[in-house]
C-alpha cells in the first residue's frame, strides 16, 4: 500500500443506516464521554479563568475545534459540551462569581464557532445532516453556535496563529499520517513480511519504525496546536493506549491487541489456504501506533461471546475497512471479515480485558 493511501483513504463508515459508524458509536459514547466529560469540564473552568475573551456587546467569537471529528452524534455532543461549558463560565465570570460546575448559568449570548476537523474522505455531508438535526429546533441558547467543516489532517497546521481556544481531539491520534516507509520497502530490516501490524513476534525493526513515525506525528500535532491556540488556551487530549505498559525495547510485546492479532490471524489462514494472495497480506499494513502510559483509563462492554464478535467485526469495519476493503476487493474482504467475527467470538474474554486503554492529555499555551 502506498503511503499515500492512509491519508487520502482511512475514515470511519459513513451514513446513519446499521452498521454506520454513527449508529456503532452510540453504544460507546455514553461509557467514553462519562469518563472524559468531567474532566473536560474542569479543564475548560480552569481555562476561562486565565482570560476573558467574552465582550459585553456580544461581538467576541469563542473558537472551538474537535481534531479528527468523524461522522458521528459523538462530536456533535463533544461540541455542545464544550460550547454550554464555556456559556456557563462566561455568565459567571461576568457575574463576578465564582464559577461552579454544578451551578445554573446566566443566560448570555456570544458566538462560538466550531470546527469539524477530519481527512477529506470523511463523511462531511452526514455530519452536517446530523448537526441540521440536532441544532434546527433551537430557539434560545446562551451562545450562537456557528458549526463549520474543516477538511485536512491534524498533523499539519489548520488555523493562522493564536485564533483556537479549545482543541478537542479524543481516540483520533492512533491513526499515523501514514505506514512507515520501512515498514513496506522489501529491501529493509523493517520490512512487515507476512504482517498486518507490530503484533506479537514482529521484528524490532518494524515496531522502532512505527514508534518513530508516531513520534514524528505527534510532534507535528503539538507544534501545530502550540502555535494555533491563544496565550491559555486548551488543548484536550484522549488516546488509546497499548493494553501492557512497558519500555522502547518491548515495542512488539506491549502493543499486542487482540483486535488486531485475530484479524492477522484470519488474513494468515485465508492465505494458507489459498483463498487470499501472499501478496495482499505482505503488502499491507495498518497506520496505526498505540503509545502507553503508566496511567491509564480502560474501557470495557459486556456482551455474550457471539455478539463481542460482531461488535468487533464492526470496529474493525469502521477502523480500518476503508484500507482493507479497496485492498482485497468486497468479496474477499467479507471472507476476512467473516473467519475475524469467529476468532473474536472465541476470544471474547480476553477482549473485555485488554481492547481499550486511554490516555488523557490536558494541554495548555504558554
């Protein structure tokens, strides 16, 4: 797969029907946002107390962006969230009180304006569908919400310099701008062969060369958010996390996930028994990185053991479907997707266990 191709190609399924990414995340979004929304709140009490950038006649505009938006009710809710959080420290800075997280707020307007931020392969035109929806029955409100979409990846610069006083970017930044170069050149060290990913027994060479794209990726992503944020602003942060903690030297070890180990088990057995091509599977590999830290939130569902199959299959439909499914062909790709949802099924406990671990970043310019 060329390098190019996780940038232009990777999004989450689009549309609102059965199996659209907006209809999956619901059943994670309560359990995501219960975890993070508090401590979003604080963050966003603790900025508006460095600066007061509401003018009493109304004109001042309060930017707010969520980096790697989707398609989804999820940033949609996100959003308002941080909009009504800050409409509510507004009225009583204004006040001159001491803003409370459970207190009512003064009714007062300003304009907050919204960016939805993802690659131009998002699905844009359902977002604002659903933002049509969710916001064409308001009628008063302490602020005006100007929603817009902004195409283009987060790991290059998107605003002129000081304009963004919050950034939200919550379970977007495992997603590398693309697969290393190494990763899927024959004449390396770190040539992926017979691999989808750094799973267990990958090379080390494989798992240093995605750490140091993740490393480079994120830099690119601090610097640019550095330079787009007013003097205190906000930058918040939610990644996933490898399932092990550990150090640089057990890269292959502490980045086992089993989501991604019984879909390159499924892709393995479909080649060894001749239905999918060698070629296919030594050809791709997924940009993906998952970092750890000692600190970290897990996130688990309980369901019977066929239905986590099916929700598995669904990730994986709506993470990575977008490469695999132009890389195999519909075909192919649904025979794959049928041997992964029976290796899930089997494996549902140790899914529940280990799928999701987050690393919560509150980030503030100097």
């Amino acid at each position: 797969m060329e390098k190019k191709g996780a940038s232009n190609m990777l999004h989450m399924r689009g549309g609102t029907g059965s199996g659209s990414y907006n209809e999956f995340s619901k059943s994670l979004q309560s359990t995501v946002n219960g975890f993070f929304w508090p401590k979003l709140a604080l963050a966003i009490a603790n900025t508006c107390k460095k600066f007061q950038p509401f003018a009493d006649d109304g004109t001042a505009c309060f930017a707010i962006a969520d980096f790697g938006c989707s398609c989804a009710l999820n940033t949609i809710n996100s959003m308002n969230f941080i909009a009504q959080s800050v409409a509510k420290q507004a009225s009583m800075l204004a006040l001159g009180q001491a803003p409370k997280l459970d207190s009512p707020a003064k009714q007062r307007q300003f304009h907050v304006q919204a960016f939805f931020n993802d690659l131009p392969s998002n699905d844009f035109n359902t977002l604002f569908a659903l933002l049509s929806y969710s916001h064409g029955s308001a009628t008063k409100a302490e602020f005006h919400f100007m929603p817009c979409g902004l195409p283009g990846s987060f790991y290059s610069s998107l605003f002129p310099g000081r304009y963004l006083h919050i950034g939200l970017c919550t379970l977007a930044l495992h997603n590398l701008s693309q697969v290393p170069d190494a990763v899927q050149d024959p004449r390396s060290s770190a040539w992926n062969e017979n691999g989808t990913w750094i799973l267990e027994g990958c090379k080390p060479e494989t798992a240093a060369a995605y750490k140091r794209q993740f490393a480079k990726d994120f830099t690119c992503f601090l610097r640019h958010r550095s330079q787009e944020l007013v003097p205190g602003g906000l930058l918040f942060c939610v990644m996933i996390a490898s399932s092990i903690d550990g150090t640089s030297t057990s890269l292959p070890k502490r980045d086992h996930h089993q989501l991604q180990t019984n879909l390159q088990i499924a892709w393995r057995q479909l080649v060894s028994e001749g239905l999918l091509e060698q070629e296919s599977l030594d050809t791709f590999n997924m940009p993906l990185f998952t970092p750890t830290m000692d600190e970290v939130k897990e996130v688990t569902a309980a369901a019977d053991a066929q239905t986590w199959g099916r929700t598995c299959e669904m990730m994986v439909r709506n993470f990575v479907g977008s490469l695999i499914q132009p890389h195999l062909g519909l075909a192919k790709f649904e025979l794959l997707m049928e041997r992964f949802r029976h290796l899930a099924a089997a494996d549902d406990e140790v899914y529940r266990s280990s799928l999701m671990r987050l690393i919560v970043l509150a980030l503030s310019r100097r």
